[in-house]
C-alpha cells in the first residue's frame, strides 16, 4: 500500500528506486484533470521558474525537514498538508489538484471565466481542478 505521509528522513537510492517504481503503477493522475495540454506544459514550465515551488518539488522528492522551524519560510503554510503533495509528470499537484504559481493564477482564473457559465458554476468547479 503506497503511502502520502510525510518521511521522517531523507530517501536513499534504494528508497528512490521504491517510490518511483510506486509512481509508474499509479493510474496517470493527470488523465482526470480537465485542464488542456498547452496549459499543463505552460503550469509545468511555470513552476520549474518559480524558486520557491523547486524547493518544494525537492521536499516532495526527498523528504521534509522533519520539524516546520527547519522549513523555509515560504513553503511554511504547506507543512500541514505536505503529506498531501505530490510530483507527477512535473507538475505539482495536492490531491488531484494542480498547484498553479502565483504568477500564473490570474491567468488562470480568466480562462476559467472564459467559457462564460456563470460565477457560480465558475467558483465550484475551479476548487476541482486548481489548488
């Protein structure tokens, strides 16, 4: 049974061998978001300029520091759910949630609101796809 906790240490290569052959059995998580192509790659490429996601994608590979004071003040408001995150296919994502950067979210947002199917109908289903 594969597990989301936190580790308590840092991976070895033996351990990382484990993981991503775990990962490679998982059904393509991406498959379920409703999100285009193009708008992955730009979320993909989005996050590997962000420095702050590349240290998250370096906690989620290799272990968190195992109290939050030893975590960067950036990524302190992830500590509760870090066990919840997860790289997939170079994205980050929470749950089946992509992890959209900052710079990227009003973007985002506005194609959202592009299709033009109301406010309400907007606001429920973007929690379903974007974290």
């Amino acid at each position: 049974m594969l597990s989301r906790a936190a580790l308590s240490r840092k991976l070895d290569q033996q351990d990382n061998d484990y993981v991503l052959s775990g990962e490679l059995a998982l059904l393509n998580t991406l498959e379920g978001v409703h999100v285009s192509d193009a708008s992955l790659k730009e979320i993909a490429v989005a996050q590997r300029h962000d420095a702050d996601l590349q240290q998250m994608i370096d906690d989620i590979r290799h272990g968190w520091p195992t109290i939050r004071k030893q975590c960067p003040n950036a990524l302190k408001h992830c500590w509760t759910f870090r066990d919840e995150l997860v790289q997939h296919q170079g994205i980050i994502m929470k749950d089946p949630k992509l992890l959209v950067p900052a710079l990227m979210r009003h973007k985002m947002l506005e194609k959202i609101h592009y299709r033009h199917v109301g406010a309400d109908s907007c606001l429920r289903k973007a929690p379903d796809v974007l974290f």
